[in-house]
C-alpha cells in the first residue's frame, strides 16, 4: 500500500471544500445586482431605489450572519432564532418599502422578490425544524 497515494487523494478532497470558503456568498450576488441595475434605465426616484437596495443589503448582510451562524457548533437555535425573527421581519418590510416606491423597474421588482423569497424560505425551514 503506497501511503503517499492515500495522502495525495485526502489532499485532492480538501480543495473541493475550501471553494465554500472562499465563496462571498449573498453579498457578491447583491453587488452584481446592484450593477446590472445602475447601468439601466428607471423612471423612480434615485432616493426611493437606494432605500430599497440599502434594505436588500441589510437583509443579505442578515442572511450571511444567518448562514455563518448555523455553520458554527457553538450558536444553539435557540441563540439564532432571534436572527431568523429579524431576517423575517426585514423580508415583510422591504416587500411593502418596494410596492410604495418602486412601480416602473421591473428588475429591481424582481431582485426584491427574490431576496424576500430566499429570506422567507430561510425563517420557513428554521421553524419548520430542518435544523434540529
């Protein structure tokens, strides 16, 4: 048995994992959402668009503590779940903050359902118990 061989594949299985380390997670997809959305064209106010993106922004800084929280063996549910209330919470609010201002961009309509969407199936799946 040739231990170099052995040790050669161990080491080939670690760089798969250490992709999810490096990855920026939600805050890379908001920047790049962010970008497609300043090179086009909106007929709202820029205070209004702000105000929604700057919400998005809190809700995928929100999500990313979220994740890191459950990836720590430390963090129990129950010192998460106030995070999970806060990531709901944030999700209804910016529904209603875009359906007051913003009327005429249908991209940054569908970027904000989409972050609501992903933060209300991440509070379902807390209190549905995927966790425990």
């Amino acid at each position: 048995m040739d231990i170099n061989s052995i040790k050669n594949q161990s080491e080939a299985g670690f760089s798969s994992s250490h992709k999810i380390n490096r990855d920026k997670g939600f805050g890379e997809i908001f920047d790049r959402k962010i970008a497609e959305l300043n090179s086009t064209e909106t007929l709202i106010p820029v205070g209004g668009k702000a105000d929604v993106l700057e919400h998005g922004n809190r809700i995928l800084n929100l999500l990313d503590d979220y994740a890191r929280d459950l990836s720590n063996p430390r963090k129990t549910l129950k010192h998460i779940e106030p995070l999970v209330a806060a990531i709901k919470k944030e999700a209804s609010l910016i529904e209603d903050e875009a359906a007051e201002k913003i009327q005429n961009d249908s991209e940054l309509d569908r970027f904000i359902k989409d972050v609501a969407v992903t933060a209300n199936v991440a509070a379902f799946k807390f209190n549905r118990g995927d966790y425990v």
